[in-house]
C-alpha cells in the first residue's frame, strides 16, 4: 500500500498513477540500488522500494521532490531512499553522483500528472491556464513557453509543430501565430487554443490541442535532445547485468530509444561497405523487450493517461 500524501499538498490531488508498474518490477527484479531519474509523483519509487530496492530518486521539479521526500519519509529515514532535485541528462554533472553505478535506471517520460492538473504550471489547454510549462518552475534563465511563442521566428515554430506535433499544416500554424502575437502577445491556453483553430480550423479538438500542446512543451524543456544526451551516459551508469527501463509517450522519445537500445545490441556499427570492423567490435547489452511493452484494456480504462506508454527495456553485458 502506497504511503498517504501529506494533508493539503497538491500533489496529494493530483497524485500521478504509475504507469506499468508490474512491468517496470518485473524488469527490475531483483535489482538492489535503482536510479529512478523522474521521479514525479513517486508512484514507481514507491513500488520499487516496497520490493526491496534501495531508490536514488531525480526530479527537476522541486514541488515533486518536496512531495515525495514527505510522503516517502519512513523510507528516508531508513537510508533507502535518495530525492535529489536534478536533471537525468545532466546525470554526470550531480555531484552528489560522482562515480555511483546502479543495477537499475527508470526513465518514466513525459508530464507527471501534477503538472498537467495545477492551471499555475501551464502545461494543459484549460481555459485561463498560463502558458509556462517549465518542469524546473521559474528557475534562472528558463524560458517559458509564451516567450517561446512570442519570439521564436515562424520557420522554427514550423519545425517544432512538424516534428514534435506530428502536424502536416504545421507552417500554417505558425504563420497564424506570428500574425496573432503582432498585435497582442501570447500569455495564456486561450490565445494558443484560438491559434490552433484560426489556422486548423474550428473543428479541432482536445486531441489536437494535446498533441500541439505537448510539442510546445517537448521545445521549452528540450526534452529530445536531452533524452539523446542521456541515454548513453545513463547506460554507462550500470554495473554489468543492470537494467535500464524507459517509458516514454511520444513517438519522437520512443524512437530514440528504440535505436539506442538496438545499436547498443549491434556487435559492429560500422558502415555496411567497410571492409575492416574499426568499431567496439562487441554487443554492449541486449533489448530484453523485441517490441515496446504497453498497457492492457484494464489499465488503460483505469487510467486513460496511459494509452500513450511504450516501455522498453535494455540489460548490460556481464
């Protein structure tokens, strides 16, 4: 049984419902030091403790470490569990990291549902909701996303609704919102939703808001890219026989780590045509997972924010 939230938090509102967790245990069984680098509402650490793991926790979002550390108290008192504000894809500038190897890494991606429900973050298209959508807060130097809006030039905007949206009139849109922030600057959900149906039309809907929503957060965070950088500083965070776990909920994100966890997989990645193998000349590992892992019916009807996740899991050479 989960820990009960501290009285009046608002994470205790909104607590964020792991996603595949009897999958995430399974992968991870047996694994003794984890490093759960989003931590969120804590849903998996807690899982993970109650079977036996000792938890290093990360989390850009200082509400979510305060949340968790108070939630997850008995297990901080015990010296089991470790909440550090960080970023995992600065994982080899935390210091308080220097040299730690684990046996499991947890990636669960994405927004944690926190975020999604307090308006103040920014992060949904509810009516009046700021347009912020920073996961570190208002932390120095952070852009925000009505900043975002209000200067990235059209070709950009073009770019980060095309690739990260998905969104064929993606050019459309972009031009839409230059035009709009000449006369008044972009500051809350409403200007964003009113966009997006001047330019795609008044039939659009929560699933496009959603899905042009979340493109707009994947460019404020810098989440792909920074995914890119983690991956292979996370993989060479494991003792031989670890396991990394990443659920992700964009195709963009499982992408990445589907090709990552294939070449570490590859004994040689040199170019096909190359007469001589020049390369490590060895697998790092093998995928434990032939296809991404993802939620059944029950889970899905239980909690829709789920139908997105793909899980993939990757385990290093002994």
């Amino acid at each position: 049984m989960l820990p009960p939230h501290p009285p009046g938090s608002a994470w205790g509102t909104a607590y964020h419902t792991p996603v595949l967790v009897a999958e995430v245990l399974t992968f991870l069984h047996g694994a003794h030091d984890v490093l759960d680098g989003t931590l969120g509402g804590g849903g998996h650490a807690s899982a993970l403790l109650q079977q036996g793991a000792t938890v290093t926790a990360l989390d850009r979002d200082p509400e979510a470490i305060a949340a968790a550390s108070a939630r997850l108290d008995e297990y901080v008192r015990a010296g089991r569990f470790r909440p550090l504000r960080g970023n995992f894809a600065a994982v080899d500038e935390i210091a308080s990291l220097a040299g730690a190897r684990f046996d499991g890494v947890l990636l669960d991606l994405g927004v944690s549902s926190h975020q999604l429900d307090a308006p103040e973050r920014g992060f949904s298209f509810r009516e009046g909701a700021p347009l912020d959508m920073r996961m570190e807060g208002a932390a120095p130097g952070a852009i925000d996303a009505a900043t975002l809006l209000n200067t990235a030039s059209p070709h950009e905007l073009t770019r980060i609704f095309r690739e990260y949206g998905d969104e064929p009139r993606a050019g459309r849109l972009a031009r839409e919102i230059a035009r709009r922030r000449e006369t008044r600057p972009f500051a809350t959900s409403d200007d964003l939703v009113g966009a997006i149906r001047g330019a795609l039309g008044p039939r659009t809907g929560p699933a496009d808001f959603a899905r042009l929503f979340q493109a707009v957060r994947i460019a404020v965070n810098d989440e792909l890219s920074a995914l890119e950088r983690a991956l292979p500083a996370l993989r060479d965070r494991l003792v031989p026989g670890g396991v990394i776990v990443v659920i992700a909920y964009h195709s963009g994100e499982d992408r990445l780590v589907k090709h990552a966890f294939r070449e570490w997989s590859t004994a040689c990645i040199c170019p096909p045509r190359q007469p001589v193998c020049t390369c490590r000349g060895r697998a790092l590992g093998e995928t434990l997972t032939r296809r991404a892992v993802t939620p059944g019916p029950e889970e899905t009807a239980a909690n829709p924010r789920a139908r997105s996740a793909r899980l993939r899991a990757w385990r290093r050479a002994a």
